[in-house]
C-alpha cells in the first residue's frame, strides 16, 4: 500500500475511534459520574475485546490488508485510552486514594486480559481456529522483504 493511503486510512480509522471513545465517556460519566474513572476502564475493556476478536478474525486476510490497519491501528488505536488509564491512576494515587488507584490498575489489566482473551475464543469460534498472532515456525525470525517485515502486523497494533 502506498504510504499516502496507509496515512489516509490511519487518520480515518483514528478520528473514528477518539470520536467513538470521546461519546462514550460523555455517555458513561453522565451515568455513573466521575468520582471513578469508569468511562476509561468501560473504553479499555471493550478495545481490549474488540482487538482480540478482530484480529483474530482478520487473521485469515492478507497480513497487511488496509481494513486490519483501519480497524485494529486506526480506530482501536484511537478509542483505546491507556494513556488516561495511567494519569487517572496517578490521580487517584496522589488525592490519597490508593485502595481505588490500586483497584482500578489491577481490575482495569485483569479485565482487559480476559476481554482480549474472551475476544480471541469468539474470534476462533466463529472462524474456526487460529489467529491472531502470525503462524510461523518455531524458532522462525520475521524476515525483512521490500515492502516491510513479514509478521510485523502485530508490532502495528502497539
């Protein structure tokens, strides 16, 4: 894919997603309020699923194919906050409240690993087995080609 389209995708699947994440919070914090970051914790658990279904899902399209980088770089990319997650928990840690900073870091990791984990099981479920990490021998170091690095589509997910 040429590198103006890849940007061209990128920017649409991540203004798509920080809109998704930014409505949702809007949403959350009116129902639950803010004395708890719930809206982060509800975007981080949800991108945390929503990436293990779709990557693997997308497992079997071409490794570098424009919908995996929409999707699971752009908009996942875009609506996940981990960012947040770590200045909310430094917040909740400074103002005294290191039971909830403590229990939000810890819950907000556990529930996103199950989240990508319970993602994953669907995701083979539907599609009958394999992904989303790339299948390569053991042992098999990713190989550098002209257009990149074969087995890198995970490194584009971070």
């Amino acid at each position: 894919m040429e590198p103006w389209l890849r940007v061209m995708v990128l920017s649409l699947g991540g203004a798509l997603g920080v809109n998704a994440r930014y409505w949702l919070a809007v949403g959350i914090e009116r129902l639950t309020g803010t004395r708890f970051p719930w809206a982060t914790l509800a975007i981080n658990v949800s991108g945390a699923f929503v990436l293990g279904l779709l990557a693997t899902m997308m497992a079997r399209l071409q490794p570098h194919h424009p919908m995996r980088l929409l999707m699971l770089v752009g908009f996942l990319g875009g609506y996940t906050t981990f960012s947040t997650f770590a200045l909310e928990s430094h917040k909740l840690w400074e103002t005294g409240e290191s039971g909830r900073s403590l229990g939000y870091m810890l819950g907000s990791v556990g529930a996103g690993f199950a989240a990508v984990a319970l993602g994953i099981l669907i995701g083979r479920s539907v599609c009958g087995g394999g992904g989303p990490y790339p299948q390569r021998p053991a042992g098999a170091e990713a190989r550098t080609t002209g257009g990149g690095v074969e087995g890198a589509e995970l490194a584009e997910l971070a």
